[in-house]
C-alpha cells in the first residue's frame, strides 16, 4: 500500500512461495514413496515400477490444490511477500481475467497478485494463483509484452504444470529407487566390485532424476508457449510481445554474469523458444495494439517506489525532461506520486491538478486524495475520497481510502457505517476488518472490535491469534446481541479447529 512504498523484503519472497510449495509436494512425495520397498526381497522385482495412470489429478485433485495454493498466500501475506497495494493487484486481476476470458474452456478460478520484489519474476501456484513481480511489471515496455508472461502463467495452470511436474519427479525417483535397490542387491554379493557397483548405481539414479527434472521444464516451457499464444491472440494482444520480451530478457543475462535475472532461472529462455514464438507470431496478421492508460499509470506508480524519495524524483523529471517516455500523462502521476513520498506536497498537488484537467480515472482520485490525507487536509481528502468511491464503488484503493481518511479525522461513527457495508460485498478481504478494529477501538466497543481484529488475523493465516482475539470479543459482549455472540462462537469453533490442524501439521512434519 501507498503507506510504505519502500517495503522490499530483503528475502525475495516468491522464493519463499516456491520453496514453501516444493516443501509440501516433496513431502507429500516422501510420504507416498515411502510405501516402496527397497529391500533386497523387492529388488528382485524392482523393475515393475507402479502404474502412475493420470497423475495429475491422483497426486492433487482441484479443490486440494486450491486449498494449498490459499495457504501459500496466507503465508506470503503474513511475511510481507504478498503486495497489498489494490490499484496494482486491481490492474493485474482485471488483465488476467481479460486473458482467462478469451478462451471459454477455462473453468479454474484464477487470482492474479503482485510481490513486492524489484527481481524480475513471474510464477504460478497451486490453485490459480499467479503472482507477478514488481520488477518484472517495470521492465515490460508495452501491456502486450505484460499479458504475454500472464498468459504463459496461466497456461502452466490449465495445463496441470505443477502435478504433472511431480508425477515426473515420482516417476524418476521410483526409478532411482529401483537402481538402488538393484545396487543394494549387487552389494550384498561379496564381490570386490560391489562397492563401485554400488556409487555407480547411486551416480546414474541421481542423473535420471536431474534429466527427468530438466526434460518436464522443457516440455512444460514449450507447451505454456504454445497454449499462452492462442490465449494472448484470443484476447486482442500483439502476439509479436511474447518473442520481444523473451529477446530482451536473453540480452540482458549476457550482460548479468553471475546476476541472472530469476526469471531466466525458473522459465529458461533459448534461441529455439524465441524462434518458435517469433514464427508463430510471423504467421498472423500484424496487429496494432494500443496500450491502456491504467498499464502505463501502474507502472509508473511502482517506479516511484523504487529507490529513496529524491531518487524517485528524479526519475521522472529526468524522463520529463529529456522526453523519454511512453506515456506523459503517467510521467507526471509517477511525478506527483514520488513528490508525495518525498513530503513535496505542494508540488504534488499542482502535479496532480494538472492532470485532473485532462483526465478522469480512479487512479488520479485516489492520489489526490492521498495527497490531501498526508499533508493534513483532512475535510478535502474525504470529500475528494467520498465523490471517487460513489463513481467508482468497485476500486479496492478507494473503497480503503475513505474510511482511512475518515478515522485519521475522527469521524469513527461514518467509518464503522461505510465499512460494514463493504465487507459483505468483499468478505475476504481482511484490510477492511483491520480498520475496523480501529474504528471500533476509538469509539470504544471492544466486542467489534476484537471480532473485527480477529477475522484480520485469520485471514493472515494466524487461526491462533484470531481465537485470541474472538475471547477477548466474547469477554465483552454486553453490547453485543445473541446473533452476532452466536455467530462469534461459530467463528471461533472454525479457528480452533485450524490451530488443531495446524498442530497436526507440526507433528507430522517432525
């Protein structure tokens, strides 16, 4: 969120993402193989290798993968990995689903999201869940060349990617197994030579499972293309965008040695996949897209939180200046918002002006009225922030501005009224009950506002917090009537059951 623009996790946290699903399929591979025998009596039979059938839905079935992929984000989102900042993830959600639209058998639910990591990387997680990094959102120089990488994403996802990655794996390592015990069998020979048959068997198992590993990438990177073109050509895009941005991340690694871009590490990029992407855009007619004004005003937004305040400043004036630029208009909203980072609030606010003169978008109100609420002017940012969320009900940024605006003047009543109206209409949204909390706790109505704090910490993913929190409610419920302590209590029973889950989790794990 605007409120700290700087917050990079010195961790880059998709590889926390990553590392926490690989976690979870290894083990869940572990547990799988180790109901294959590898003693000496089994060796014997070691090459009948089990029938796998339809991996992909025997290791997941959809709604497990939806249910891991939640609890990923639960974690990303109680780290700091996850970026809470509405207008971005509002832009990706509505380019992805534009994408997930353009082709009609598409029935997974997809969630499109941002990290808040300059390292240039994109990547999908069980259950459609696709996150971009802010670095890589900066380095694309047209949407076309953003929906590209959202459409390969996408595709690793109907695609069954991920399971069918792990069947590979369960494959390789149940071959590795057999050698093993194949080995284990030579050793118990006695002969000189067993010793080396046996490093020899361990050396070639190990190799297959690398092969194995590197073999599914490929075929997975090349299919992801193959699907994401026919999806970025459904939707209008310039299908061109797929082999120039593939070009431009290749040249840059030349020039990166021992700093490849993450990328580059996870989706390898080679002349033949370039090829293959350049002669399927060749065979289309060209098609001139024209970018939107939101992909240009994202960008710049998240290139004014790179770099200290002055340098951000910089940045743009520089760029205005030597008139190197896509967009003019998204040059002085990034100028406007880097000024208001820097406490400039006078010079953000004729930046800002400027643009309301030429144009209308949420994305301008949201900024005035941010800049109003940070220098102090409290009366004009609600009333900027109360005309924006009537035009425009739907915008998360705006639908968080205007109760923030309204608890920072004291106007805690207005606050709570307009909140309980939203959260119904987004009841995953755990920022609105965040607020809340804060409300509830000035006007001081404690059972609301633990509730409210409760139902915050759940959606961090923290059930033990929230049960907490849900006591403290139920400990002063006088004002509270038997529906909603009713309704608590059933809340409650839900988080605990979690906690135990959780605990379950633990012991398994240890």
């Amino acid at each position: 969120m605007r409120s700290s623009p700087n917050a990079f996790p010195p961790q880059p946290p998709h590889r926390r993402a990553r590392l926490s699903a690989h976690l979870w399929l290894c083990a869940f591979l572990s547990a799988a193989l180790t109901l294959t025998p590898i003693l000496p009596a089994a060796a014997q039979d070691f090459y009948r290798l089990p029938d796998l059938g339809d991996a992909s839905q025997e290791l997941l079935s959809p709604i497990q993968e939806r249910k891991l992929g939640e609890s990923i984000i639960r974690e990303m989102r109680a780290s700091g990995a996850y970026m809470d900042d509405p207008e971005v993830n509002d832009y990706l959600e509505t380019l992805g689903h534009k994408l997930v639209a353009a082709v009609s058998d598409t029935p997974q639910d997809f969630e499109f999201f941002a990290v808040p990591d300059p390292a240039v990387n994109a990547f999908a997680l069980p259950g459609g869940y696709i996150g971009v990094n802010t670095g890589l959102i900066v380095l694309t120089q047209s949407e076309s060349e953003l929906a590209s990488v959202l459409s390969h994403e996408i595709s690793h996802v109907t695609q069954h990617h991920l399971t069918r990655m792990a069947s590979g794996q369960k494959d390789a390592l149940l071959l590795s197994l057999a050698a093993l015990a194949a080995a284990l069998v030579a050793s118990q020979s006695g002969s000189s030579s067993s010793g080396q048959m046996m490093g020899a068997a361990i050396a070639s198992s190990q190799a297959l499972a690398l092969q194995t590993q590197i073999n599914y990438t490929r075929e997975h990177e090349y299919e992801a293309d193959r699907i994401g073109f026919q999806r970025l050509r459904a939707a209008g895009f310039d299908v061109s965008a797929a082999a120039t941005f593939m070009q431009r991340m290749l040249r840059s690694s030349r020039f990166n040695d021992g700093n490849m871009p993450s990328y580059l590490r996870t989706h390898p990029i080679t002349t033949e996949r370039i090829a293959e992407a350049q002669a399927r855009a060749d065979s289309v007619p060209y098609k001139q897209v024209v970018d939107s004004i939101d992909f240009h005003l994202v960008r710049a937004l998240l290139q004014s939180y790179q770099g200290t305040p002055k340098e951000a400043v910089s940045f743009f004036e520089d760029a205005l200046r030597e008139r190197k630029f896509n967009n003019e208009d998204a040059v002085h909203y990034g100028l406007a918002a880097a000024l208001m980072r820097a406490k400039d609030y006078d010079r953000a606010k004729k930046e800002i002006a400027a643009l309301d003169k030429k144009l209308q978008h949420p994305m301008i109100d949201a900024m005035a009225g941010h800049i109003m609420m940070e220098s102090g002017d409290l009366n004009d940012a609600i009333a900027r922030f109360g005309k924006a969320v009537e035009r425009y009900p739907n915008k998360k940024q705006l639908v968080y501005d205007y109760p923030e605006a309204l608890i920072r003047a004291d106007q805690n009543q207005k606050a709570v009224a307009f909140l309980e109206k939203q959260i119904p209409r987004f009841p995953d949204d755990g920022l609105l009950h965040e607020k809340a909390a804060r409300a509830y706790a000035k006007l001081k109505q404690p059972f609301k506002e633990h509730a409210h704090q409760g139902e915050y910490y759940a959606w961090l993913g923290n059930p033990r917090a929230a049960v907490e929190q849900f006591d403290l409610a139920l400990k002063n419920d006088r004002d509270a009537s038997f529906q909603e302590k009713s309704a608590l209590e059933s809340r409650k029973r839900e988080m605990q059951a979690e906690v135990r889950e959780q605990e379950k989790e633990k012991k398994g794990q240890g």
